[in-house]
C-alpha cells in the first residue's frame, strides 16, 4: 500500500471523530479586531499548537508579533523532498449583526449538510482539515514532504504585523511552495483553483472646515460645509463609464490577454445568479469587461462608511465642521498601495477648495498576486482535486485579498498553491455563516492526495 492509500485508509476511518473536534476550535470565539477576545486568541492558538504535537511535528512554538501569535511548527524529517509552507489563519471576523443568526454563532450547530458557525468557512474548517490530513500520514511514518506551518491570528485585521514577521524569519519560513488554505472552489461540487487575488488599501479620510460645530441659519451661506466637500470629492473618484479617476490608477494594472479572456469566459458563471445572490436589483460596473473581469481582474474602488454632522433621531440645524469617509480600493498585481496613496493625496489636495484642511489614514495594505498557472505544484494540486471530486478542476480568479499571498512572492519568492473549500454563498463575514460538511472530508483527502503527490 502507498503511503498516500493507508493515509486515505486512515481518514476513513478517522473521520468519523472529525466534527466534534472541529466543533471545538468553532467554539471559541478568536475575534481579533476585539480587546475582550485577546484570552480567546491565545486559546485557540493553543488549542492549534497542541494539534500539531498531536499528529507529532518536531517544533511546535506560539512566536509573538507584537499582536496576536503566529502558531508555528516544522517537521523537516524527508531531506530531499520539498518543503511546504501551509499557512492559514485562526482568527475571525466579529459577528454582528448578531439578531441576524439562526443560532449562537460559537455554538457550532448542525442543519442539514451545513455547519453553521463563525469561522466555519473563514476558515477554521480548512486548516482543521489540512491538519486532518497531516494527521493521517503520521501513523504510516513520517509525512510525505517536509512542512512547516504559518498560522496567524491577524488576518482578518489585515495582517499588520505579518510582513515584519515574515521578513525577521525568512530564513526559518524558506520553502518551495506555500500551502494556502484560506480560498475558495466555484461550486459545490466544482473544484477550482484560484490563480489571482486583488490585494487591498484601506483608507479613512477626514475633511475639516471650520473648529466647532456651528448654527446652520447663523452661519449657513457663508463658510463652507465638509460635507459637501467630501461629496463631490467621492463623486470626482469616477467616472461615467465605472472606471476610478485617479490619474495613474491603471497605469501598472496588468491587461488580461485574449487566451485568458478566453479561458474565463468558459468558467460557469451566469450574470443573473451573481445578481441574485449579491440580492442587488441590477449589476453595475467597468465599462467593457464581463463581471468575472470585473470582479477577478479589474482594480476597483468602494466607499465604506461615510458620516459627519448629525445623524440621530430628530431634526437638528447644524454647520457640521467635520465629514469622514472609510474607503478601500481593491488592486490587482503589480499595483504598488503606497503609490496609489501618492495618488489619492494628489487628486485630493487638486480637488478639495482652499481654506478646507484634510488628513488622509492609510490603514491595512496589501498587493495583489497573480501566480501560474502551469508550475508542477499546480498540476498537483489540479490533479488532487480532479481524483477527489471526479470533475476537472477550473482555474478562476479571486475579488477578494489574501494579502500574505503577495506578501510572501516578495519576501520569500514563493508561489501559493491556494486549495481551500469554501463557497461564495458560505456568508462569510455575514450573519449564519457556514461550510459545506461533504467538503469538509473531500477537503481531507484533496490535502493528502496534494502532498503525497508532490
Ligand atoms: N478568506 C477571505 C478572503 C477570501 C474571500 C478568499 C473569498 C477566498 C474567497 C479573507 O479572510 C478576507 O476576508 N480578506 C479580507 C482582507 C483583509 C485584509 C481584511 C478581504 O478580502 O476583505
Ligand atoms: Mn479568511
């Protein structure tokens, strides 16, 4: 028997104690972006650290970032063989609005072929699996590949210590190919694989007339209002046509040529089904490109939160002295965030009036990656996933960022192999969050196929 058949041995007759483990690491909630959750955060990364001794790796370690823990571990017993990074993450996203949930999001419940829970899709249930996988191999003798884990507690406040750390610990994380398990497949029973994520910048803008607060009828008419301000310049941000009006913004964007064009127009999308579940009356977006471009392929920019002056119950005449926007742009590889901040100061310092003063917040960044299609690793990785669920796979390209993804092609130089199982209506990040239970034990077995077939 192949290591990979006894490990495909084991998973069946393990998988069986699957769920209530998973049910386990569900339950506690790893918010990150919340003080009251920091016990929570090292729990589960404890919890995860004592998994990985569990299936028997050799260093097994929570490393500090100056925020939440990394998880790491190593097993580096197959000199010869690649090394593979999995990386993951462990935290979570909040949970409101939480009326909205049919059940405790951290009372992980069971309806139908579904887990409902937050975390369940993004993504405590992918790295569970993988470690599954892992786990199946260590009985036989040692794992088929050299590995290492990354799995970090940050990413859903946008990874703000993970590039300092990846760069302090280069030498220790080197490898051949990452493992990323945070990703998604087309359909519930349609592999695919994503070979494209847009990366991200995220900014706050705060527009400031005046010093205080002031009498609409005093003084209305003859000083400026912020808001006003901040809305003509959100409304110079596009054009007609959907496409951003900073000057520069596409000059780096990468054209998609004719064979790719090609390729994505085959994947099965259907326009009307995007509307629907999006449960938008109409689609909307860049002239010329096909929602899949749109969505995959083209760099976008999106108002988040827009507020200022007075928003309570009521009526209240008021000269507001403050306005504020959240806004994000998502990019696509080789778009650089910090020259597209350079841009957005430059257009706003063209456009906002004189005597009206503005401060530009950089948050969260994080490039776009773009990998290929045709690398050994891939073809592993297709071909796991074809045995698995007996389709082929199809290669799509994702909207949303998985910013270590392009944080790790330049630091380490290494391609990400993204094989995770969620799906598009799994309500990540929203209320009744959930996975797909089938997927979980196909997720087991795509990862154990992947790794021995490297
Ligand atoms: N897992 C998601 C990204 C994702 C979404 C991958 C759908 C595949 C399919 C990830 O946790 C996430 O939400 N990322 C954030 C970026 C981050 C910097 C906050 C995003 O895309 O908004
Ligand atoms: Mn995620």
């Amino acid at each position: 028997m192949s290591a990979v058949e006894r490990a495909l041995a084991h998973v069946r007759t393990a998988r069986g104690t699957y769920l209530d483990e998973l049910i386990e690491f569900l339950a506690i909630p790893s918010i990150s972006t919340l003080p009251e959750n920091r016990g929570d955060m090292t729990r589960t990364a404890q919890w995860l650290a004592d998994r990985l001794r569990g299936i028997g790796l050799e260093t097994v370690e929570l490393m500090s970032t100056g925020g939440h823990p990394v998880v790491y571990g190593e097993w580096l017993g197959a000199p010869g063989r690649p090394t593979v990074l999995v990386y993951g993450h462990y935290d979570v996203q909040p949970v409101d609005p939480i009326d909205e949930w049919t059940s405790d999001p951290f009372v992980p419940t069971v309806r139908g072929d579904y887990l409902y829970a937050r975390g369940a899709s993004d993504m405590k249930t992918q790295i569970f699996a993988q470690v599954k996988a892992m786990e199946a191999f260590a009985p036989g003798g040692g794992f088929p590949v050299n590995i290492k884990y990354l799995i970090e507690g940050e990413e859903e406040i946008g990874s703000p210590n993970l590039p300092r750390f990846i760069e302090t610990h280069r030498d220790q994380l080197a490898c051949d190919v990452v493992l990323n398990c945070d990703g998604g497949i087309l359909g519930k029973d349609q592999p695919s694989i994503t070979y494209a994520l847009r990366g991200l910048a995220y900014f706050e803008l705060e527009i400031a007339t005046h010093e205080k607060d002031l009498h609409s009828g005093v003084f209305g008419g003859s000083i400026r209002n912020p808001i006003h301000v901040l809305a003509e310049l959100i409304a110079s941000l596009h054009d007609a046509d959907g496409r951003v009006a900073l000057p520069g913004f596409y000059d780096k964007v990468r054209e998609l040529d004719e064979e790719e064009r090609r390729a994505l127009a085959r994947l099965p999308h259907d326009d009307e089904a995007w509307r629907a579940m999006a449960g938008a009356k109409a689609l909307y977006g860049e002239t010329g490109y096909t929602t899949v471009e749109r969505v995959g392929a083209r760099p976008t920019l999106d108002i988040n939160g827009i507020w200022g002056g007075f928003t309570g119950e009521g009526a209240k005449t008021v000269l507001p002295a403050r306005a504020f926007a959240k806004f994000s742009t998502r990019l696509v590889a080789d778009q650089d965030p910090a020259e597209i901040q350079g841009q957005l100061e430059a257009h706003i310092k063209a456009h906002v009036p004189e005597g009206v003063s503005w401060k530009l917040h950089g948050h969260s960044w994080g490039p776009g990656a773009i990998m290929d299609r045709e690398s050994p690793c891939m073809r592993a990785a297709m071909t796991a996933l074809g045995e698995v669920f007996g389709v082929a796979p199809l290669f799509k390209r994702e909207g949303g960022s998985v910013p270590v993804v392009g944080i790790m092609q330049e630091l380490l130089g290494v391609d990400s192999i993204m094989l995770g199982f969620g799906l598009s209506d799994d309500g990540i990040h929203g209320p009744d969050e959930r996975f797909y239970l089938p997927n979980l034990y196909r997720g087991v077995e795509t990862y154990v196929r992947f790794l021995g077939g490297l």
